[in-house]
C-alpha cells in the first residue's frame, strides 16, 4: 500500500464517500408520507465502506 495517497485516487474515494450519505430528511415524508417513520439510510442506494467494498480504488 502507497504511502501517501495521489490526487485521482483521493478524488474517487471523495466522490463515493458522498454516495453512501443517508438521504436527505424531506425525501422520507414526500414517499411514505407524513407519519411514517423510515431510517433516511434505506433510502440510499450505494451503501459503501471503505473496510467492506473498496471498488474503483
């Protein structure tokens, strides 16, 4: 494993940290409606981790 990491790899692991973040509150109440309670997480479709699946690294 590299040392210190290069500018492209850091850009991907970048761009696929900010898909795996739960949806945003206001998606919850807009599908389900207003009185059902849904994690915003189930919401998400790329659930990604750095220790689980590293793809495109």
């Amino acid at each position: 494993m590299a040392r210190y990491m290069t500018k492209g790899r850091k850009i991907r692991l970048a761009k696929r940290g900010r898909q795996t973040r739960w949806a945003p509150f206001w998606i919850i109440p807009k599908i389900y409606g207003k009185n059902r309670r849904v994690h915003p997480g189930r919401k998400t479709y790329v659930k990604r981790n750095w220790r689980r699946a590293s793809t495109n690294q």
